[in-house]
C-alpha cells in the first residue's frame, strides 16, 4: 500500500519502515537509488554509461509544448543545458533535456537518472528533493571535486520548476 | 597520410638499402614521419592518429587513456587502450603526493606494460591528463613515452574505431625503478619560493582572470578550496591553451617558439618552472617546452595554486 508524504512523493510503509529518507524522494528516484548504491563498481560504472547513452532519450519531441524552457550555458558547466518544463494533469512535472556534447558523463547519467526519477513528480517534491542521494548513486569512487557538475541538472531542474511556480503566483 | 606498407618499404629503402630482406620487429618502426613533427626538439615524443590507427596491434606498444571525465573511457576507447585514472592511480590517496616506486610499478605490472614498452598517451580535454600521467612516468623513468598529437577529440572527429571492450594483458615483471626523480621534473613550494627570489623564469598557464587574480578559479569549473586569488610574483601569464589548436593538436615548432622563446623571453639554459592550479595545465606546458622546444631544465610546480594560494604568508601579486 502507498502513501502519499506532504511533499507529494509517495512511498510504500515497508520503505517508510526500514528508511527514514524516504520521504525525501519520489518514489522513481529511490528505485534508482536502491538499485545504484546496491551494485559492485564495476557493475554501478556500466549501469551509469547505459544511463548517459540514454540521455539523448529525455530530449524534446519535436513540435512539443513546453510550459517553460531555460536553455543557457552557466560557468560552472562545460557546455549548454537546456530544461524544458511541461505541467500535466494533477499538477505533475514532466522534463526534457538537452545537454551540449562538452557535457560529462556523469552528467549525462545524471539527466537520465532524475529524469526518469523526478517526471510524474510535483512541484513541491522536485523542490524538496536533497542532493544527497548523488554520492549514493555515483559511488564514492566517482565523487570527485572536478564531478561536481553532477549536481548541476538537479539544481537547473529546482530552478525551473522554481521559475514556474513563481509565473504562476504571478499571473494568478 | 602516408600508407603503412609504403612507409614500411621507404623505411626498409631508406634505412636497409642492402639487406632488403630484413624483417624488423614492428616494434622498431620509427614513427612515419608527421611533417609538422621533425620541427620539433623531439619529434619522437609524438604520434598521430593515423600512426597509432596503423599500430594498434604492436604488442610492443600499449595505450594509456587519461581523462578529466571519469566515464569517457568507459563509454568508448581506443582498441587496446588501458585506463589509467589520474586519481585512483597516480596519487597518493593519503599524502597529497604521487604513488611511490611500489605504486607506479604495481600500475604496469597490472597493464603489462615493461621498460620496453612504448607507452602513447592520450586523452579529453587537449590532452591535460594524458600530459599529466606521461609527467608521472617521466618521475620514474620510462622514457618510452609517446603522447597522440591531438588526443581523444581528434580521434573521434576522425571516426577511427572505439570500443568498450577493456584490454587483460597477462601481468608484466617491470622492475621497480631505482627511484622517483622529482629533481628533474617536479618543483615543491619551497623550491618555487627560492625561484621565484631568485627571479628565475616561471609560468603561470591558468585563464587571464585567475592570472590577475579577479576569480580563484577557471571558467566552468568548480571553486577548488583556494583562498588567496593572483599569480606568484614574477610569473609570466601563458595559458596553455596558447600552444594547442582548436582540435587539441599541438601547434607548430615556429608558432611554440613564438609564443615561447620570443614573446616570454625563455632561453634555451634556462631554469623555468610551470604551474597552474592543481599541475595538469601545466603538465601540457611543460611537454610542450621540454619535449616539442627542448628546454633543458623544465620543473612542474604540481602544488600549484592550490597550494600557493592556501600556503600562509607566501606572497601573491595581483593585476586585477
């Protein structure tokens, strides 16, 4: 049985039993975190390549619709990243992404984790989710100061779905 | 690009006009010559693609990948290449240092590689790492070393083959080096400090803006813990990126010597030390002026800013 958390994400009483983070993240992005943090190294690069291969996969469709897009190219990246923001029924966030072909690896897999993740997600969860699942994703021996930009997508994502929400206060 | 079997028979022309029935060892093929190459001090510290495309099966040769991007290698690599992390495998994970004779000799022992191994280096980012792993080999001593004019972008841009398929080569029995030479290759702080008393050439091959000092760290990368911004007092500012094209290679012989000999001043007996933020900028430079310029005594102040910029009551100029 699942039940819904104040933020929206939603977690089954067995995770809410045995984890006391779970309510920090929607259900999709803890999935991922299970399966990640459970593999041996090897096994956890391999899945993140697969991940960064599919990245290409959460671009936007063409002739879609966004209700936001935020595409620039910030310092503390290597290349361009464009977010683009689309509001379902129920008040659900779905994202695509572009990523310039500068961008790392593990940002790539990164996209394609919280993608998958965080889409289906509401607003207030995509602002509430900490960034302290990246380590137990990526591994410790991936953590490095120059794989910082891994964190990156997460907080472009927080910024717009920030920038729709205030639009939204805005028009209301 | 001159054909391997018609370099083959120049070679065997040129070299054998006699005995043109020797067989050599592929091992012993000098590299075909890149026109661009015999201008330089050491033409045989580089190779091109088009070299290393027609080599990939020398069994006397082994390619060693080194990225900035912890999974490029991973998602695709030279046939043959190896991986080595400049993290994982070259420094120390306790001491901020670099792996010791054990270290070092336990990382080609592990790829197979031997003291007659010729090792081609390459790597992303116009070849920082794949400089900065070559540096760490010069410390022990293995000058069959070669680094891949270009790197992994122009590989790629040139569609030649990539793989997943990660190399086992049976372990190698490569002795341990009598000693790492940081003397030659490397500078410390202390030594710096004396250099830069001495007002001996240094310099300093980070961005214009961590040069003067107006940000402490290089565009589109992360703040890495420096706390004083600026330059060490009496370094020249050459970024790296002056000796490379667009496509990673390096430049010419007459364009280095410009940039180098004419405009910094540096003479072919002098002391000069390069440095940059944590010695893998600097690392390009220093290959670029030892190996492609023939300075004698080149040093990579590894430390670099990150340890000059923390290091309490060093002097720091400032242009911004």
């Amino acid at each position: 049985m699942m039940e819904v958390g104040r933020n929206g994400a939603t977690w089954s009483a067995l995770q809410l039993k045995n984890h006391s983070n779970y309510f920090m993240y929607p259900e999709p992005l803890n999935d991922l975190i299970d399966l990640f943090e459970h593999l041996p190294e090897q096994e956890r690069r391999e899945n993140l390549v697969v991940m960064a291969d599919n990245a290409k996969r959460h671009e936007p469709a063409e002739g879609a619709i966004f209700d936001l897009e935020d595409v620039r190219k910030d310092e503390e990246c290597t290349d361009t990243v464009g977010i683009y923001l689309r509001i379902d029924e129920g008040d659900k966030l779905y994202f695509s992404v572009t990523l310039g072909p500068m961008v790392q690896t593990l940002t790539k897999a990164m996209t394609s984790i919280l993608c998958r993740g965080l889409n289906g997600s509401k607003p207030q969860a995509i602002l509430d989710v900490p960034a302290d699942f990246v380590p137990r994703i990526i591994g410790a021996e991936l953590v490095r100061l120059r794989s910082q930009t891994v964190y990156y997508v997460l907080s472009r994502m927080k910024t717009a779905t920030k920038m729709y929400l205030d639009r939204r206060r805005a028009l209301a | 690009m001159m054909g391997l079997q018609h370099y083959l028979h120049s070679l065997e022309s040129c070299l054998f006009p006699v005995a043109k029935h020797v067989i050599l060892p592929t091992s012993l093929f000098l590299s075909p010559m890149n026109p661009k190459f015999s201008a330089y001090s050491q033409p045989d510290s580089l190779v091109d693609t088009d070299w290393l495309a027609a080599n990939l099966n020398d069994p006397n040769v082994r390619i060693v990948e080194s990225n900035e991007d912890l999974l490029l290698y991973d998602t695709g690599h030279i046939p043959g290449a190896v991986h080595i992390d400049w993290r994982r495998d070259l420094n120390d994970e306790t001491v901020r240092d670099y792996v010791g004779i054990e270290g070092f000799t336990a990382i080609c022992r592990r790829h197979g590689i031997t003291p007659e191994t010729t090792i081609i280096f390459y790597g992303d980012k116009s070849n920082w790492w794949a400089c900065y792993a070559f540096w760490v080999f010069q410390l022990f001593g293995h000058s069959k070393a070669k680094m891949l004019d270009g790197g992994r972008s122009k590989w790629v841009a040139e569609n030649k083959p990539l793989t997943r398929e990660t190399p086992k080569f049976s372990p190698s029995e490569y002795p341990s080096p009598a000693l790492r030479n940081d003397a030659e290759h490397r500078a410390y702080q202390s030594q710096t400090l004396e250099h830069m008393t001495a007002k001996r050439p240094m310099v300093d091959v980070r961005s214009p803006k961590e040069f003067s000092g107006e940000t402490t760290h290089m565009p589109e990368y992360p703040q890495e813990g420096v706390l004083r911004g600026g330059h060490i007092p009496g370094a020249k500012s050459c970024p790296w990126a002056t000796a490379a094209n667009t496509d990673g290679t390096f430049k010419t012989a007459e364009e280095l010597r410009q940039i180098y000999t004419v405009n910094l001043g540096f003479q072919q007996d002098d002391d000069i030390i390069a440095y940059c933020r944590i010695g893998e900028r600097s690392s390009h430079t220093w290959f670029v002026l030892k190996y492609l310029l023939g300075y004698q005594k080149v040093r990579n102040y590894d430390g670099s800013w990150t340890e000059w910029g923390n290091m309490v009551r060093t002097p720091v100029e400032k242009s911004f």
